[in-house]
C-alpha cells in the first residue's frame, strides 16, 4: 500500500510543471535630454519677477521665475546644451548686465549659477532653473522687457 502512495505522488508533482516562458533580453537606450519652459511661452505667462521694482541708479538682483512658484525652466535627463539668444541683448540699454541660470532658492548675485551669454552654448545639468539678471545701475525707466529663445 505504501509503494502506492509514493507513484501516486511523484505522478502528481510532474503533472504540475507544463510549460515554460522564455524572456528576452533587454538592450540599454539612450533617454534624450529635454528643456521645458515651465511657464513664459507668451505674453499671458510671462515669468514673474521679484522684487518687482527697481531703485533708479542702484544696483540691482532679479530674479525671474513662475507665478506659481514652480523654477522658469526644467533640464530632465541632462546635461544638456542649448544656445541662448537674448532680445534685447544682455548689456544693451535698459538691460541687465548679466542673466544666469539659478536653483530655486538660490541668491541671485552677478557670479550665481550658470552664465549666459549672447549666442553661446550653454551646458545645463538635470534640475530646475529660474533666471537671475544683475546689474549695476538701473536705468531711470526701469529694466525692460526681453525674451530668451533656446535653440
């Protein structure tokens, strides 16, 4: 009786396994880089800029990002580069004298962050970004407007 019981379950055990699955190798992609502007595509969602004043003939720090305070621009998978072309350019009247790349947070100060310039490339690291533009006097009109188009 015994001997029985022991083919009865081995018979079992085999009639479990009845098939098996193949898996395919999986190669490595390259992920693409991506610049996002956050908000500032049109005049409706232009960035907002703190402090929103300026001092006449006074130095000054501004720091342009989204009203809802999430960074101006977003760099996923990066680094990066892209050329930055400035309208008006960087220095001209009524400019700022310099324009960067900054963290959230971060202090805007001439020497912050990541330095554009006029038609340059430009290498930007994965995170999130706002604008900095310094200068050292301000026009008595004001600082005027201007775009940054990325290419």
């Amino acid at each position: 009786m015994l001997g029985v019981i022991a083919v009865a379950a081995v018979a079992g055990v085999a009639a479990f396994v009845t098939f098996t699955q193949y898996f395919p190798s999986v190669p490595t992609g390259a992920v693409a880089a991506n610049l996002v502007a956050n908000c500032g595509v049109s005049t409706t969602t232009a960035l907002t800029v703190t402090p929103a004043t300026v001092t006449a003939g006074s130095p000054f720090a501004l720091v342009y990002s989204c009203s809802s305070g999430t960074a101006a621009i977003s760099v996923t998978n990066g680094p990066i580069t892209k050329i930055p072309t400035e309208a008006p350019a960087i220095g001209a009247g009524g400019m700022p004298t310099t324009l960067s790349l900054i963290a959230p947070g971060a202090t805007c100060t001439a020497s912050a962050g990541i330095a554009l310039a006029q038609s340059t490339a430009v290498s930007i690291p994965t995170g999130d970004y706002n604008y900095c533009a310094t200068g050292t006097t301000a026009p008595v009109t004001g600082v005027v407007s201007f775009t940054v188009t990325w290419g």
